[in-house]
C-alpha cells in the first residue's frame, strides 16, 4: 500500500483552505484535505472539532464561507446534495433520513430517478446488497427492521448511484460489533473497486485497523495527518484531544465523607431505537466528591442522567440508593425531597420553559421539594408569589444572571445566563446530592468558569456531585474521581491526578482498561 | 325484502365511503382536516342548487365536487399557508359549512329537487340478485368503486402516491429529498374536499333529493372515524363504510322489530356504534407498534414549515 501521493496521482477530492463561519465562530478553519483514487481516509476529532461541519459542506448541505473544492483536478462548488450525487460522491449520514412507514425498495426509489420502475429498483438493490455482503430484503419495511439494516439501506442507496466517494458519518456508532465487521468488509471491497472512503469516527481502534491515512481535526483546523497503522491508539488519542488541555489544578487529599449515591448492577435497556443501553453501571459518590463522567456524546450519558434523575425509574429498586435510601422506582420529587438536585442537559423545553418566566420555571422546579417555602393555603397550593421573587433574585444575585427587566422569560436569556439559572435554582437549595449533565454546553467562557467553581464549592460545602460531561477541559478543572462512558458502560473511577489525557482518550475511544495499550509501545 | 335493504345500504354507505377516501388521501399527506362536515354539507347544497337551477342532476355532482374543492382550499391556506392549527381550522370549517349552506339554501328549502337516475348496464344488470344490486346504480355509487380501485392503485402503485406517502410519514425528510410538500399536501386537502363535495353531492341528489339544512347529519364524522376504523387503507374504508352503513340502517329496522317485541333499545346507542367501533380498532391498532407505525401517517397534524 503505498502511501505518499506520487505527483503523476491527480486526488480525486482535494480541499483547500475550506473555511466555515457560523458568526464569528469557525467551525471550520482553512482546512487542506486531499482524497486519493481507492483509499480509506479518516477524518478523526471529538465532537465539535468541526468533522460534520466539513463532510457537510462535501455534500453540499452547507455551502464554504471561504476556499475551494478540485474534484479531479478541476474546482467545483457544491451547491446542494443533488449536485454532489452528481459528481459522483454519495454519503451515509449518523442519523438516518429513512420513512418507517415505507418498504427498503420505496425508500431507494425516493431519491432515484422517478422513471425506474420499483421491480427494478427491488432488482437492482437485491443484487447490489449480494454483491457487497449488505443483506437486504427491498419489501421489508423499515419500521421492522435493525439499526444495522437501516444502515444498510443509506449504503445501497449510496452505491446505486455508482458513487467514486462515499462518506460515511461515524457508521459504527450505532452498530453491533458483528454489524461492524460485516460493514468493514464492504468498505474493502469499494476499496479494491477503486472507490475512496471518507470515514468520519472517533474510534481509534477501528481507524487503525481498515484506514490507510487519517486526517485529524480539532477546534475547527488541521492538526495532524498520519499513516494509523503505524500510530498507536494512544498517540491518536493526543492528537486528537490535543496537549495544550490544562493541567490538573485540584486540591488533593480533600476529606470524603459518607457515600450519598450508590448505584449496583444498573442495566437498563434503550428504550427507542436509537438510544444506547446502560449495562452494568456501578458507581459510588461521597460527600465532597466531584465525580466527573467522560465520554464522546451519544454513548449513554443522556440515558444514565434519566435514571440517576428519576425521570425514568428502573424496575429494581436496590440499583439506585441516593443518601442510602433505596431510589430506583422512585420518581424525580420523590429524589429531591430526599436533598437531591438534577440539571438536565437541554436548556430550552427541559430544564426550563422557555415561554415562563423565571420565577415561574423556579416554582415548577421546586413546588414539591420546598412547598412550605413556596406555597400556602394547605390542599389549595396557593403560590406565594413574594417568596418566588425573592428566591429568583437570591439566584440571580448568586449567580451573576444578566437579565433584562425583574422577572424575564426565560427565553429570553442568553444560553449562558439562563445556564447559570438552572443551575443556581438547585445549589439555592444547598442540595446534599446533584446531578448534572453537560453543566456548560454552548456556554460563554465567563459563564462556564462561574458555573464551574459553584460546583466545586457545592462539594466542598459536603455535596456529592456528578458532573456528566463532554468537555475535557471541563471534567479536569472541576472533577475529584473521573469515569468514562463508553457504549453504555461506565469504567471505574480514577482519581483526576493520576489520568492521563491518552487514558481518558483511549477510554473514550473504546479500548477498555483491560487491553489497553502499555505506555511503551509509543511509537513517535 | 332483503334485495331492498341492501339497496338503501348501499345508498346509505356511499357518501360514508367516498367522504372517507377523500380524507384518507388528506390524511395521508400528514394534514388532519376535521372538516369534512362542513365540506360535505357545502357540496351537497351546491349540487342542490346546481341541479335545480340547470335542470341537470350532472351539472349538480359537477357543481358539489367544485363547491366541497373551493371550500377545502380556505382550509388549505389557512393550516397550509399561514400554519394555523389544523384542529381548530377544522373546527372551524365545519361550523362555517353548516351555517353558509344553510344560508345558500334558504332560497330552496321545500322544493322537490331532482334525482339522479340510475345507469343500469344492459346484459351486467339481468344477472340475478347481484346484478340488480350492482350494475343498476346511479353514476356517484360507480364512481365510488372507481375511487377505491383508483386511490388504492395511485397510493400503492404510483410513484406520486409513494411520494404523497412519504410526505405524511416524515414531512421534513421528504422535503430534504426534494419533494415540494406544501404544493403536494394542498392537492391532497382540495381532493379531500372534492370527496367531500361528491358525498354531499350524492345526499341531496340521490339519498333524499331536496335541501335541508343540516342534512349531513354528522356522516362527515363518521367518514373522519372510518378512516381511522380503516387503518388508511382504501379497500377497508369500502369494507368499514358498508358496515357503518349497515349499522345505520340496520338500526331503523332494529328498532322496529325490537318495539314489535317489546325490548327498548335507545336509539342513542345505535348510533353511538360506529365510535365505539372505531375506539375499539384504534385500540387494537396502537397496541401493536408495528401497525401503527406502518399504516398511520407519523406526521399527521403536524405543522411543516421549512427551514430557512
């Protein structure tokens, strides 16, 4: 395999200083990228680093704020999807746009030309699927079908369209490890066809073994390109997360008190097609703990919130004890009257509504946990309209929320600010135990550092809290203990000082401790 | 004396089955327009009025289908257009229909109106019992199975039904392959208010030829249920409608013979059937998820309004 682009190769896809600005912000900054005829390139990088960003502007969903496209050689612009199928390039999206209600053949036929009859597109999608290992039946329909046969439908409606690049967004996310396998053989066999792949992941481990080049981005640039083969996981992971992270600032030694959240043989499975499956969770907080959870987006961090939270409760009560009281069939007020907050991830429509005012979201949080505090009149709940005031000024005061007017609402806030107030409306409570999920996402830099030290503080003042998040900078600056996520399951803690930014990697990368890489088998 | 019955329930089902294709095909598209009632109502006066004006029963049915397809499309711009709620609009359609037929009407209440004639088929129609029954019909009974044939053939079969479809099931993923939702889905409201129009139609020039007010008499509802009962399949709107019908009939003749014995059955109950036929189908459809999610359209109801 060779791996330098001789001169006389013309790339089939090459990028130049392709540039995205959504605002002020790049999410994508002068990227150069070159695709060679037959080969199987990686685009690696955590979330956010600017990946979909770029596949999306090869697809022509969104169109450059600034460089240049050469499809073999020659510049295009890529207006839209029509236009890129056209050139020839054919994507596989995470999130597949399929119609449950319609067969695999009537799916295909959406997105061909209208004059090819439906048998022969049954025809034609049997014998493709055969031919490249994809098993497929054109008259099931989809609502009945797995998430790796979906998957398959987007690659066959790909390859009818006879595509020389095929982009594949983060393909194995969603797919069993045997369905993984079945789809790397495929892509070896576009390879050996002469046919290049794009293959988006953060999986270390699978870009070693099918890619022949990876391209590395992170916040938006170019950061590395390498032969993978001849990288190990944990040098991928470096380039990946970056060093330039900050280093661990945390008092060590802090006293740990009394364990307040302890969960045993937590498995529950997903509950939509799309969710991810918790299996096994252990996990103990003590008093003064931060422990912080890791891990790439979409691999149970949102379901292991539900059910620490209580939003969904889980059939056996002993899995989840908050402050030693069994909790696991007990609902969200039932958690909170025992002393604990949650923070749920989306700002708009979860932790708040949006059309409310403050005050208002303040007493739909807390009626039940401080109804002395907030309500009168015994079975009449009358609402005490100048202790809810009083309360969301303390928070705001607390918490530094800019706001316009005394009681805005709450859409009206900046993401930071209206962040700052969810989270402020729990620690007013001074809550012995808090949960909280991607406490700083899409959040300004001053709000996230506020937010953060009033977590730390919380643990200090003797909370538990956990800090689910995906953000590395983040879960070192606040965390006592750190765990990973990974597909559903939750490694054991580590104390922060003794991680490494490649331990957090290869970890959230997949490679569990138990065959992970030694230190000396460093290959640069 | 059974040949009679079956007679007045086919007369008593048609306009049931073709209010109900025209909302099925509405329904499809992933717009719920409740109502049919009212657009009902608004054909059956236009094809009174029609019909008397002309001298023509023809000119009638031509007249209901226009009138029911004009009145859908202020529906259309409303929930379609301007994005109001396609509950309330309905609603409100319904309650629009009733009283601006009435008012249309005034003029002709009392008259003896015209009715449709039978088209009987010459050697079809001498074929005992079957015959009589099926091939001596008025033209809205034949067009009524054409319907169904024709639907379940454009749904099933055609490309542009594949892609109506598709719309209901999942408007915006539609709308990202390309396919122009808001034009596709006004089609389909202004051929359910066609359907509509027909039914009405059929009620005031072949079910009792002569305007009254209010003479739709909640069949536009029925029709709205019978498309759920018929899990928006076109062959069991036909199925469900002869069977709704039956049940109306059947229950004037219930009545008789249950006075003749002695035994009180409330009228109230009777008529009550088709609903509590309908709950008890749509509860054997949501207890399955398969079935639900194949044949109910997933975005029904649900306001499209596209990025950007």
């Amino acid at each position: 395999m060779t791996l330098s682009e001789g001169p006389a190769a013309v790339p089939l896809l090459s990028v130049r200083g392709l540039t995205k600005l959504f605002g002020s912000f790049a999410a994508c900054n002068a990227i150069d990228l070159d695709i060679a005829p037959g080969e199987i390139r990686a685009l690696l990088g955590e979330n956010g680093a600017g990946k979909s960003t770029l596949v999306k502007m090869l697809f022509g969903v969104l169109q450059p704020s600034a460089g240049e496209m050469l499809w073999e050689g020659s510049p295009v612009t890529i207006g839209s999807p029509g236009e890129a199928r056209r050139l020839g390039i054919g994507m596989v999206f995470q999130h597949f746009s399929l119609f449950e209600a319609l067969t695999v053949a009537e799916n295909i036929a959406l997105s061909l030309d209208p004059k090819i009859s439906l048998a022969r597109i049954s025809d034609e999608a049997a014998s493709l699927s055969k031919a490249y290992g994809l098993p497929l039946d054109p008259k099931a329909h989809v609502a009945d079908l797995s998430v790796g046969e979906r998957q398959r439908i987007e690659i066959v409606r790909a390859l009818l369209q006879n595509p020389k690049l095929i982009i594949l967004d983060e393909p194995t996310s969603v797919l069993t490890p045997q369905e993984a396998d079945r789809l790397f053989e495929t892509l070896f066999k576009l390879k050996a066809e002469g046919r290049s792949v794009l293959y988006i992941s953060h999986r270390l481990e699978e870009v070693r073994r099918i890619c022949d080049r990876a391209t590395v981005l992170r916040h938006g640039k170019v950061t590395g390109a390498c032969d993978p083969k001849h990288e190990t996981p944990a040098s991928l992971a470096r380039m990946m997360v970056g060093s330039d992270v900050a280093e661990v600032h945390r008092d060590a030694g802090t006293a740990l008190g009394d364990i307040r959240i302890e969960v045993r043989n937590l498995s529950v499975p997903a509950r939509t097609p799309f969710a991810v499956s918790l299996k096994n969770i252990a996990m103990n907080v003590r008093a003064g703990e931060v422990l912080a959870i890791a891990g790439v987006a979409g691999n149970g961090q949102g379901e292991l919130f539900d059910v620490l939270s209580g939003e969904y409760p889980v059939a056996e009560d002993e899995a989840i004890r908050i402050r030693g009281k069994a909790v696991g069939r007990t609902g969200i007020n039932g958690r909170r009257l025992l002393g604990a907050g949650f923070v749920p991830e989306e700002r708009h429509g979860h932790a708040a509504v949006s059309a409310m005012a403050l005050s208002d979201n303040l007493l739909l949080a807390r009626s039940q946990s401080d109804r002395k505090a907030f309500l009168s009149g015994g079975a009449f709940s009358v609402i005490r309209f100048d202790a809810i005031r009083s309360a969301t000024r303390r928070i705001c005061e607390a918490m530094d929320v800019r706001k316009s007017g005394e009681d805005p609402q709450a859409g009206s806030l900046s993401g930071g600010n209206l962040q700052k107030f969810i989270v402020g409306r729990e620690l007013d409570r001074q809550p012995s135990v808090l949960v909280v999920n991607q406490p700083t996402w899409g959040v300004d830099a001053g709000a996230a550092s506020r937010i953060r030290q009033a977590l730390i503080d919380l643990a200090k003042s003797g909370s538990a809290v956990v800090v689910i998040s995906q953000d590395l900078d983040e879960i070192f600056e606040v965390a006592t203990n750190i765990a990973v996520i990974s597909e559903g399951r939750l490694s054991e803690p580590h104390p922060a000082g003794t991680l490494t930014l490649e331990r957090i990697g290869l970890l959230m990368g997949g490679v569990h401790e138990s065959h992970s890489v030694p230190e000396a088998a460093h290959a640069h | 004396m059974f040949e009679a019955i079956l007679l007045t329930v086919i007369t008593a089902s048609t306009p049931l089955v073709l209010a109900a294709l025209g909302e099925l095909v509405t329904e499809r598209s992933g717009v719920l327009n409740l109502g049919v009632e009212g657009m009902m109502i608004m054909g059956a006066v236009c094809a009174f009025v029609a019909a008397q004006l002309t001298g023509s029963p023809y000119a009638g049915i031509l007249a209901g289908i226009l009138g029911g397809g004009i009145f859908s499309l202020l529906f259309g711009f409303l929930t379609l257009t301007l994005v109001a709620n396609q509950v309330a609009t309905g609603l409100a359609l319904t309650i629009l229909g009733l009283g601006l037929s009435g008012q249309i009407g005034e003029a002709f209440v009392g008259q003896p109106g015209i009715k449709l004639q039978p088209i009987v088929f010459p050697l079809l129609s001498d074929i005992p019992f079957f015959g009589r029954v099926l091939f001596s019909q008025d033209l809205i009974f034949y067009l009524s199975v054409a319907l169904v044939i024709g639907i379940h053939w454009f749904l099933f079969k055609s490309r542009t039904g594949l892609k109506l479809r598709a719309i209901g099931d999942s408007h915006s993923s539609a709308h990202a392959l390309g396919i122009n939702v808001i034009r596709t889905r006004y089609l389909a409201v202004m051929f359910g208010g066609a359907c509509a129009g027909l039914a009405g139609a059929q009620l005031s020039l072949v079910y009792t030829p002569q305007w009254v007010e209010n003479m739709s008499a909640g069949r536009g509802w029925i029709a709205l249920a019978l498309v759920v009962f018929a899990s928006w399949r076109p062959w069991r709107i036909l199925a469900g409608g002869y069977l709704f019908g039956a049940v109306g009939i059947g229950q004037l003749h219930a009545q008789i013979l249950a006075q003749n014995l002695g035994i009180v059955i409330p009228s109230q109950f009777l008529s009550a059937l088709p609903y509590a036929a309908t709950i008890v189908v749509l509860i054997i459809i949501s207890h399955n998820r398969r079935t639900t999610l194949i044949n109910t359209p997933a975005s029904l109801g649900k306001p499209f309004v596209p990025d950007r």
